[in-house]
C-alpha cells in the first residue's frame, strides 16, 4: 500500500497478560482551536450512544461479521473482571476477520462520533485493526477507508486516506503485543474536506487530523479486528473490549 507524504495541516489538537490498565482521565487541548475540532452542536454530556461489549449480546452488536473461513470470533472470559471479550481470529489462509458496522443503526454525515474500546494483539504485526470503511465498491466510492488503524513492527499506525488512494500519515506509537492498550477515536463525518479525527491511546493525544475528507460517497461505517494480504498465511488475533459510541470523547471514556 501507499503511504504518502502529509500535506494536509495537523493541529496540536501462550496466554496474554490481561491486568486491567490504568485509566486516564481527559486532558484539555493546549490550542483553543483544536479543542473546537471535534465538538457536537449539542450541548456535550455523557452518553453512550452504543454499547458494543461482547457481554452485550455477543456478535449481535455488529451489523454483521465478516471471518472468511477458517477465521473465526470467539468470546472469552478470562475471570478477570472484564467479563467476556472479542477474539478476532484471523486463521492462516484467510484475510479477515471483523465486526462490521453497529447493529440497528444508520449513522450519518454532519456530526461527531467517538469511538472508545481495549485492544490487545496477539502479535506486533497484526495488520489493520480499525477501518473507518465506506459503503461500495470500486466507482462506489472515493476513499475505501478514510481512517485507518494498523499494528504493524509493534508500533499503531494510524493514516488519514484522502480520495484516490492517498495515504497520509498522521501519528503512530509504540505497541507491546499481549497487552491491554485503552482507544479514544474521534471522527467528525464530514463530505468536504472539513472533516477532522483525533486519536487518544491510553490518555495521549496521538493524531489529530483537519481538513480530511471523512465522509465518502454512500457513507461509513467502523471496522474492528485482523485484516491483511501481507499476513494471509500467518494467524493473527485481535482482542477487543468494552466497545462504545457516543458524540464527545467523555461519553467512550
């Protein structure tokens, strides 16, 4: 794949270890504008939008799931406090294995979705883990996947994909495999490059993205778990926990 060079303007805006993290409270951005990147039009107040933890109902949380075969999700609990998790298991032979969209719900342009969840790789080099993915296929759209996560040489990347297939690197930071890593995502879902997204990791500000297109042609829906030709004859597993959605980065924290 691509990587392009940014020339948009970033703002300042065996078993796993399963000890539950330290959780970090919100910090302010320095710049009064970056604060402004990603605020609802409605007055902030938590709320949670969507509650995608597996003990909510399992796979049902998920419009639908995609695990090619022999790849499949399981859901263990590990008596740890957390209750049941996802296992995304991308199985060697196959590409993927996700959970594709929210279950009853249509999302839309024009306001801000945050995104919060623990994820935990089994390896430094899982591929994708998160697609902001657009509806369609070829002519259908013009990003594929505006935002994009990966794990890849144990460090989380994330890119910003503008229209024709232009990757551009916004942030990464380093990624211990078999540890439990807390994601704040934050995309404001615009048509016009006045779209914005910021990404927090384990209370850091590590991207945070203007002027991006963030919404494609027939809309978009978020991705999470294992996928990736350059891994297709090697397993990857990707945990997932307390999944969540709501309009400010309080509600997913």
């Amino acid at each position: 794949m691509r990587h392009g060079t940014d020339q948009g303007t970033t703002s300042r805006f065996s078993r796993p270890r399963t000890s539950r993290p330290r959780r970090v409270r919100p910090f302010a951005f320095t710049a009064p504008a970056a604060a402004l990147a990603l605020l609802p039009a409605t007055p902030a107040h938590a709320s949670v939008e969507w509650n995608g933890d597996a003990d909510n109902g399992g796979t049902a949380v998920f419009a639908s799931v995609l695990c090619d075969a022999p790849s499949s999700v399981y859901q263990p609990d590990w008596n740890d406090g957390r209750g049941k998790i996802f296992g995304f298991t991308k199985a060697a032979g196959s590409e993927r294995c996700e959970g594709h969209g929210i279950a009853g719900r249509t999302l839309t342009s024009g306001r801000a979705y945050w995104f919060g969840w623990e994820s935990m790789t089994k390896t430094g080099d899982a591929q994708t883990v998160f697609q902001w993915k657009s509806w369609g296929t070829g002519d259908e759209h013009d990003q594929n996947y505006p935002v994009i996560m990966k794990v890849e040489d144990s460090r989380l990347k994330i890119w910003y994909v503008a229209p024709g297939e232009q990757w551009i690197s916004v942030g990464d930071v380093a990624w211990t495999p078999g540890t439990w890593n807390k994601i704040e995502l934050g995309i404001d879902a615009q048509t016009s490059t006045s779209g914005s997204f910021a990404l927090y990791v384990n209370g850091r500000l590590v991207a945070d993205r203007r002027n991006a297109r963030t919404w494609d042609l027939q809309g978009n829906v978020p991705r999470w778990g294992s996928y990736g030709s350059t891994i297709f004859d090697v397993e990857s597993i990707h945990w997932v926990d307390g999944l969540k959605m709501g309009t400010t980065r309080a509600d997913v924290d």
